[in-house]
C-alpha cells in the first residue's frame, strides 16, 4: 500500500515501511490507527516506559493526518463563543488552554526530536473577507488578557501589503502558530517510538476484537495484540470495527491542490511564508512551499468523497477569484481526505469501558487538538492526570448516518450563503 499522490508523499524525508503484523504480540497499550493522534499518545506511553504497540491499516499518516494543510495554530473546529454556551466560560477557557498547549506540544517535539524535515515556519495569518476591525481588535485583547497569548492586528493596508487581494480587510496575525510538513513530522514520532521500544506495523488493520476479559485482544488478519489498554485514534476512515464510535462522527472530505513552479508569478499575489486563512466556516487556507516555488491552497468540504481534479478546478476558479493575477498558474496536483466530524463539532476523547479509549472526532483543527488528545490520553492511563475529562460534554453522540451528512451538506451550503451576503455587503 503506497501513499496518496500529494505534496507530501513527493517530498517525504524517508519512505522505509513498517511491517505487517503476524503472528501474537503482547504488550502494555495497543493503539489503533497511525494517524497524529495515535502516533502522539504511542509516543507519551513509550516516553513513560510502558510497551506500546500501533495497528495501522495502510500506512503511518495515510489519511487527514498526512494530507492536511499543515497548519498548526490553537483553537477547535468549533468557536470559542459556541464553546463557552455548551460548558460554561471555565470550561471554555481551560479547553482553549489546552488547544495552546497541543500546538506548543508540536513545536517542541520537532525541537526535540530534531525533525528537520517538518520544516516548521512561523506565522499564520487569519484574514477577514468583510470589514469588521473591530472584532478583530477585540479578540486580540481576549487572547492577551486571558491567556497572555499576543496575536498582531493587520489594518486593511498592512494585510494588502502581503496579500494583494481585493477580497480581504483586516487580519491577525499569529507568530507563535505555525505551518510544516505534517507527513515527516509523524513519520519522525514514528522513529522515536520504535527507538524507544515500540512496535509499529502497517497494512495491518484491526478487524475483530475481545474485550470482555482484563486482557483485551485485537485480531487482525495475520495475527493478534494481547494488551491491558486500547486505544481505538481512528477519524475519517474507521470502519465497523466498533461500531459505536463509528455512528458518532461523520466522515467530511476536504480539498487540496498544488501548483507547479512558479515563484515569482506566485510572489505577485501572495508575499508572505505566513500560512494564511480566511474567516469562513469552509474557507480557502494556502501557503507558499519549497522556498515560495509552489502554492499550496485547500479549502471546500463535502460529505462525499468528490472527484480531487473535479473540486480542484473549483479551488482554482476561488483561487483566482480571490488573486486574478494568478490566472495563468497552473496545478500539477490534487488531491482530497476525510476528516472526522462529530455534531458538536468538538473532539470526542474519553472510555469506551474501563482500559478501552477513544481520541477521535478532530474536524479541521487536527494538528494542534490530536496532539493534545494524545497528550491526555496517555496522561489518564499512566494515573498522571484526569484532564481528559474537560471533553466529558462531547460524548459519542450518534452523529445521525445519512441523514446527518445530508444536514451536514445543507448546513454548509447555508454557512456558504451567509459568507457571500455578508461579503457583499462589505462591497
């Protein structure tokens, strides 16, 4: 099983495969799924000497995970105000906390580890497609007030300056946030865990399990893991393997696409290494890569995986829409992913039953709040701490199946027409 032709996959630091499992492997804790969750809480429990063995069905990062955009700020698929009416401003705050210290947990593991191939870039750039200053200034002053997090208010000009659009106003401007390569970063974790003792193995998805007894045991094709924890990172691409936590999440596809090489085209409309983002609930998120050479631009959500060269064409026609200069660049490549979402659009981390963990349900705020779910994870099963309960009012609810993909798209197609009158509107 190979890669997904992406960005990623053509500029991986190393492409060595992990085995397949066979035969029967005992350990501490098995983690199934490879992707930026598993991969964190295997590295938290092998940091703490427990035994850890990872179950991944194609290979280490192979979906979302290793096909995002690579953006790596703090905050949650949901807003903060919508947070707060669900639990409360407390809650709210310790849970925005907690999305600052995943990306801080990201940032410090590259140090750590030395991944140089992440390629981490600061800066991260959140743009406003109407004029509305004010909020912005707003926002800045919670963040420093609240959370001694300092964010940079851009005024229209300042923003044009960098990003020569009509279509945006004001901006934030994050320099603690960053943006890298997300397919090196876990395939670096991937390292230190087996240097550290872990077992990875690829191709070698969990199909059947048992966890009536003390001793859990999650069989796959060619073998079986005996291990007194699970826990099941699994996000877009779970299958029927626990049924439970599949019904709790709708699979959300996403877009993405690249340019050829053209630096000095690219430089005309977009004159920044800053990630940038514009305010929408689906809106376009792009950066320049190798050096500023190509463009990397996402953005559009389905509920149906859709052709990548067919949502590319409409990427490019909003790319250009939004930089009519960039009329003659080209794409080389697209491609899409399945995110997980669950209805309250917050991620889902908590037991199953005792010793069997779900971390799961990250939406497109993955590389910060995976990292933290990890975190937590592992945290509760060595007995350190108990803060994965902050996520105890984002439980496993049933997410609704077909009919909840069909308001999933309906939802959006409104969020879309609610953004374009207010753009109009600041016309």
């Amino acid at each position: 099983m190979s890669y997904i032709d992406t960005f990623y996959r053509r500029t991986i630091a190393e492409d060595r495969r992990f085995p397949l499992l066979s035969g029967t492997v005992e350990c501490d804790t098995c983690v199934i799924g490879g992707g930026l969750a598993g991969i964190t809480t295997a590295l938290q429990l092998a940091r703490a000497g427990q035994t850890v063995v990872v179950l991944e069905a194609e290979r280490i990062g192979w979906g979302a995970s290793g096909r995002n955009g690579g953006f790596v700020g703090s905050g949650f698929a949901n807003d903060g105000d919508a947070i707060a009416r669900m639990v409360g401003p407390e809650s709210a705050h310790k849970l925005h906390a907690l999305s600052i210290e995943g990306m801080s947990f990201v940032r410090d593991t590259i140090n750590d580890l030395n991944i140089a191939s992440a390629d981490p870039i600061h800066g991260i750039m959140s743009v406003l497609r109407y004029d509305d200053g004010e909020a912005l200034k707003a926002r800045a002053t919670v963040l420093q007030r609240d959370f001694g997090y300092g964010v940079d208010y851009l005024s229209r000009d300042e923003v044009q300056a960098k990003l020569r659009s009509k279509r945006y106003f004001q901006a934030l401007r994050d320099p603690q946030a960053f943006h890298m390569h997300p397919l090196n970063y876990l395939r670096g974790v991937a390292a230190e865990i087996e240097r550290l003792g872990g077992k990875i193995f690829e191709a070698s998805p969990a199909i059947a399990n048992d966890f009536s007894q003390p001793e859990k045991i999650v069989h796959t094709d060619a073998g079986k893991v005996k291990a007194r924890c699970i826990v099941v990172t699994t996000g877009g691409y779970t299958t029927g393997f626990l049924p439970k936590l599949k019904r709790s999440f709708l699979p959300i596809a996403t877009y993405v696409m690249l340019s050829e090489e053209a630096p000095e085209l690219i430089r005309q409309a977009v004159d920044t290494t800053h990630a940038v983002g514009d305010n929408r609930r689906a809106g376009d998120y792009y950066r320049v890569v190798e050096g500023g050479k190509r463009l990397l631009w996402g953005g559009r959500i389905t509920t149906r995986a859709a052709s990548p060269a067919a949502l590319a064409a409409e990427l490019r026609r909003e790319m250009v829409s939004t930089y009519p200069q960039l009329a003659d660049l080209k794409i080389e490549t697209s491609w899409s992913g399945l995110m997980s979402y669950a209805r309250h659009l917050m991620p889902q981390i908590g037991q199953l039953q005792s010793n069997v963990w779900y971390c799961t349900a990250f939406g497109g705020h993955g590389l910060n709040t995976t990292a933290i779910g990890g975190k937590l994870v592992a945290e509760a099963i060595l007995g350190q701490s108990d803060r994965y309960n902050l996520f105890k009012p984002f439980g496993l609810v049933w997410a609704g199946g077909l009919a909840g993909l069909t308001v999933a798209q309906l939802t959006y197609w409104k969020l879309q027409a609610q953004d374009w009158w207010r753009e109009r509107s600041s016309v």
